[in-house]
C-alpha cells in the first residue's frame, strides 16, 4: 500500500537519507507534499510511519469515448462564413 507524503521530502546526494524541505544536504526531491511514496521506497527510507493509502480500484476506460471509428472522417468540417 502506497504511503502520503504529509510535506516535501528530498534525498541526500548519496540517495541515503531522507531530508526535509530546507535542509542545506537535500539534492534529490522524493515526494512532493501530498505526493504517494511506494512501498519500497517508503521501507528503504523509513517512512512507514506516514499515513498508508488503501489502493483504488481501476475504473474501465469507456471505450465508446476513445473509439471515433463510427465518425466520417472522409467529409470535411464546415466552413466558416466569411465576413463582408
């Protein structure tokens, strides 16, 4: 289960250790504030005692929106009337 990051945190240059916004040894942003850190990353770098996010169901693309094969596409749009 992913983790929210409550505030920016930045890795050191080494990728080692986990600094706060501000901190003169920050090199690398690893979350942003309300950002979700994985897992791993969460173990690798002790963050598991930030707030878990349970995972959202995948919604399934409605493919009638993405799909515009029915549509002529040999027929040109309307033109615009000209101004006089």
């Amino acid at each position: 289960m992913p983790y929210l990051s409550d505030r920016r945190l930045y890795l050191t240059a080494d990728k080692s250790t986990v600094v706060e916004h501000g901190d003169t040894r920050a090199a690398f942003l690893l979350a942003g504030e309300g950002s979700l850190i994985s897992d791993t990353d969460a173990e690798r770098y002790g963050l598991t005692h930030l707030p878990a996010v349970a995972p959202q169901p995948e919604v399934q693309e409605d493919r009638r929106l993405a799909d515009w094969s029915h549509l002529d596409t040999e027929q040109p749009w309307p033109a615009r009337a000209r101004r006089k």
